[in-house]
C-alpha cells in the first residue's frame, strides 16, 4: 500500500505558498494538489498525478471542492 502524504512544495521546488503541495509517495514526489487563484466555481483545488512511471491519461487530474478531496480523488487514481 502506498505511503501518500502532502508536504510544502517550497521545501523541494523554488517556488509554492502555503496552499500548494507536493504529493509524496515515502520520499518520492508523485503528484501536487495546489489551491487556484482562479478555479472553477466551488472546486479551488487542482491535483495532478506528476509520476513518470505513471501512464499518462487526462484521469491522472482533477479539481475538488477541499484539499482532503483532492487528496481522496487523488490516492484513488493513484491506487487504480
């Protein structure tokens, strides 16, 4: 099972605030869940599955309504 969990994006890249995240797999950036300054109504938080080993697919992203749904939508896509 994997070991998902949010950590400040300014602590690995130069640049992110305090709602921008990377997704972390144990120690390896797998994704980031960030909050938009311009969301769609109702979904400010954006996640998307960064991994390389990861297929790309147009399901590997989405828009949710909190960051614990983010994170939800996010560990599920991750697991499928």
């Amino acid at each position: 099972m994997s070991d998902l969990r949010l950590a400040s994006t300014s602590k690995y890249f130069d640049f992110g605030g305090g709602d921008d995240h990377v997704v972390l797999d144990g120690d390896r950036v797998v994704g980031r869940i960030v909050r938009l300054p311009q969301p769609p109504k109702g979904r400010p938080w954006f996640w998307v599955i960064t991994a390389a080993d990861k297929t790309p697919s147009v399901r590997n992203k989405g828009h949710a309504a909190t960051c614990e749904e983010a994170m939800a939508d996010f560990k599920a896509r991750w697991l499928a």
